[in-house]
C-alpha cells in the first residue's frame, strides 16, 4: 500500500514499477473467480443455459391471442354466469367474444388467433401456460410482482436472480441486459439487483419511449485514450479504492463500484461490435422484420437479444410498449391490439426461427407475457377489456420445456385459472428449474433473513419440462 499525504511525484515513483505486477495480479484473481463460478454454479442438471423475456407491457388479452374460448365466443353478449373477483380494476359488463377468428395449428393442432399468424407456425414449439394467475390487478404492482415476486417491496428482479446464482459465461460482458425497458409501472426496480450485489443489476439499453435505434450503450468507445493508459489509470484508482474498502468493509458499494469500472473496461472490446446489427445478413434482417417500418422497432429488439445471448449474456429482456397504446385495451380493443400484435409477430417468429438454425433454441429459453390479461366481459362499449390476473396466459419455448403443450386452463370463458393454476411465484420457480436452480436454495441473506425470488411460496410444474 502506500501513504495518502505523498506527493504526486512520489506516488507515481513507487506505483508506476509495479503496475505490470497490479495488472496480473488483478486478472489472475478474476479468473480465479471465474473458475470457482464454473465449477457447478447448478443445483442440478440445466436445461437451459439463458433466458430471453419478451415483457408484453399493459397485459395482452388471453381470449384474443393464444387461449381460445368456443364458449365465449357462443355467449357473447350475455351475463357473466360466475361470480366476478371480489376486487376489480373497474366495473365491467357482458361477456364478449372474440374479434378475431382462431385456427389449428402444428401437429399439435393448438388453436392461435389470427392476430399472430407468424408465431402460429411456431406451436409444436411452444408451451403455452393458459393458467398462469396474480395478486395484483394493477400495472405497477403487477409489473413489480412478474419481474420481482413481489408487488409491494423492492427486491431483485429475475434477472438479477439468475445473474446472481449463475453469474457469466462472458466476462467482458454484462450477465443481464434489457433493450428499451419502460421507465412506467415499477421502473428501474423491474431490473434492479436491490440487495444483491449491484453487478447483476441489468444493464438498460435505451428506454421504451425511444426508438430502439437508440439502445446502445454510451460512451463505450475512448478516443482518448489508449486502452493501456486506461488499464493503468484503473489499476491505480482501484489499488486506492481496496485500500479504502479494507478500512471500510461495509461499504459494499464501493467493492460493486469497483466492479463496475472493471466490466466497463472490458465491454470496450466486445460491445460496439455486439451492438452493430448492420454485421447481419440482409436475409437475417428480413427474417426478423427489420425491413418493415411496422416491424422494424421490436425486430431491431429481437436480433440484438440474440446476438447478446450468443455472445454469453444470460438473461436478455425485450419490452414492446409505448407511451400510447401498449396493451392495455380498456378501449378500442381492435385497434390497440391489431397494432400492438402486428408490431411484434413477425419478430417474435424470426427469434425461435433464427434461434433454432443456430442450435440455440435448445438451451435458450425464450418467455413471453405481460403482467396479467384481459376479462373476457367488456369494459365501456363493446370494444374494451379490464385487467384480470385471475386467469391468463404466457407461454415458454426452447430450453427444456415441452413443445405443442397446452398446459393448465381457464374456465370456459377464460377468467379463472382452474386447471393447473400456475402462480407467478410457480413461473418463476420453474424458470430457475429449468436454469438448474432450485429456488429453495437460491437465496441470499439480508438484514437476518433468507430472501428468495419465490419469496415462501413456489412450485415447480415438471408438467412442462422436455
């Protein structure tokens, strides 16, 4: 170590030889660290290696997209026969029918609505959870309760969970990313490490308000300097930062600080690369979307989630959502979600497609949904939905789950999940499951408890694994 009162002159005097030995010594502990993190960072055999969540903001409709309800569409206009929940978001009125038609689909012949037609031909792929439930009939403690497990506390999201329990297969990148996040309805929180280490904090790439051309992260090239004057400036400010620390070891901060400028270094050699999609094929970009103004928002979402999950980054999250429409059809049902799906189709099958000639499908494990659904009884006119976390639907591909599974049900208009409810705590435990993280064992201790993402609750449904 050396003395804080020493000139600058002497400082450099008795640091400058021994840079070279700072530096090996730095990157022969990260390693070290790394190795320690490869050696089974599992609880049990993985069947998938990283996750990309496609959040759907404002909560798309079940009985309009991917569960289809015969009887409902045979009802239409008449009473609801069921008691409604004790607690709404607003009153609602008649049963109503779907707008749009559904049709077979796959060998599996699972019925989607012709809103998706592109994902359509992706079903014998996909596990669709149609009994997936809440707590919380409100945007923000639902949004915080899918990305947390929680709807009224701060705690890490889930991704922040699996970047703790997993860490990184790429060290000069981030273990968790999510493009053009909303700042609505939870914030920062829904991406957040809270009392987790802040390295698996996820790293925002644009905002939701913004055209996805702007996810990027800033500032990663330094005109300035040479990457060797850097690795000595860092090397020095992070020998003074741990002489610190060792005096203050409660300040866990400044340790993540100090982690932060590390990883921050290092992105410089991979992230403008990983970022530049124009690298891709004109085929590829076709594929998703990129040359349709309609499609080419989401699409650009879609192609760098998968660049980033193939460069190593565990846990990606895309976000469809604007300031305007989102999901959230408490009117104009037709338009908002003609629109809203059209946006993202396309993209969405470009993924599993692109996905799947890669060899990547297999262990990527690709999740879709929004923080509740819709009622199946109108709202206003005949053209609008309320919030229903009773009952709706999200669906997994890839990673381990089962294929052209229709798993769990709504009843016969699709308000409550009644066959094999799956909670929000239940997906979630089953995501770690299928990472190879028993969420009973992944925990964290925190002003004298053991936190979890399944909070005390929690089941995984094996009826979806391969």
């Amino acid at each position: 170590m050396f003395d804080c009162n020493q000139s600058r002159r002497q400082l450099l005097q008795s640091t400058a030889v021994g840079f070279g030995g700072v530096a090996l010594a730095s990157m022969m502990q990260e390693l070290a660290a790394a190795d320690q993190s490869v050696v089974n960072p599992f609880h049990f055999a993985p069947r998938a290696k990283r996750v990309i969540f496609m959040f759907m903001k404002g909560g798309p409709s079940q009985v309009d997209t991917f569960d289809y309800k015969p009887r409902l569409q045979q009802d239409d206009g008449k009473p609801f026969p069921f008691d409604k929940p004790r607690v709404q978001f607003a009153p609602t009125g008649n049963l109503l029918g779907s707008p749009w038609r559904f049709r077979q689909f796959g060998e599996s012949g699972i019925h989607v609505s012709e809103l998706f037609p592109n994902v359509a031909q992706h079903v014998d792929d996909i596990c669709f959870l149609n009994s997936v439930h809440g707590t919380n009939a409100a945007h923000g403690g639902a949004a915080l309760k899918l990305h947390t497990g929680s709807d009224a506390f701060v705690r890490p999201s889930m991704g922040a969970w699996v970047s703790y329990g997993l860490g990184t297969e790429n060290r000069n990148l981030p273990s968790f990313v999510t493009i053009c996040p909303t700042l609505a309805h939870g914030g920062v929180n829904n991406w957040g490490s809270a009392f987790l280490p802040a390295e698996n904090q996820g790293i925002p790439l644009g905002v939701a308000s913004q055209p996805a051309t702007a996810a990027a992260v800033k500032y990663i090239a330094n005109k300035k300097w040479s990457s060797s004057a850097q690795r000595m400036q860092l090397d020095l400010l992070k020998q003074m930062n741990e002489q610190h620390l060792s005096q203050s070891p409660q300040e866990s901060a400044l340790n993540a600080r100090i982690q932060s400028y590390e990883l921050a270094f290092r992105m410089q050699s991979e992230m403008p690369h990983l970022q530049d999609i124009s690298q891709e094929s004109e085929d590829t970009q076709k594929l998703y979307g990129l040359d349709q103004p309609i499609t080419e928002n989401f699409a650009r979402q879609c192609l760098m989630a998968r660049r980033f999950c193939e460069a190593g980054v565990r846990f990606v999250q895309v976000t469809h959502s604007d300031s305007k429409v989102q999901w959230d059809q408490h009117g104009d049902l037709r338009a908002g979600h003609s629109k809203n799906a059209l946006e993202v189709d396309k993209p969405i099958a470009g993924l599993l497609t692109d996905l799947k000639r890669r060899g990547l499908l297999s262990d990527t494990l690709v999740m879709w949904g929004g923080e509740f659904g819709r009622t199946p009884t109108a709202q206003g006119t005949t053209d609008g939905r309320d919030h229903n976390p009773e009952g709706f639907t999200m669906w997994m591909a890839g990673g381990g789950v089962k294929g052209g599974l229709r798993y769990g049900a709504t009843d016969d208009y699709g308000y409550y999940a009644v066959e094999k409810p799956m909670h929000i705590h239940d997906v979630h435990a089953t995501l770690l499951h299928l990472l190879g993280m028993d969420h009973k064992r992944l925990t964290y201790r925190y002003t004298g408890r053991d936190f979890r993402l399944t909070d005390v609750a929690g089941n995984v449904h094996e009826g979806v694994l391969a």
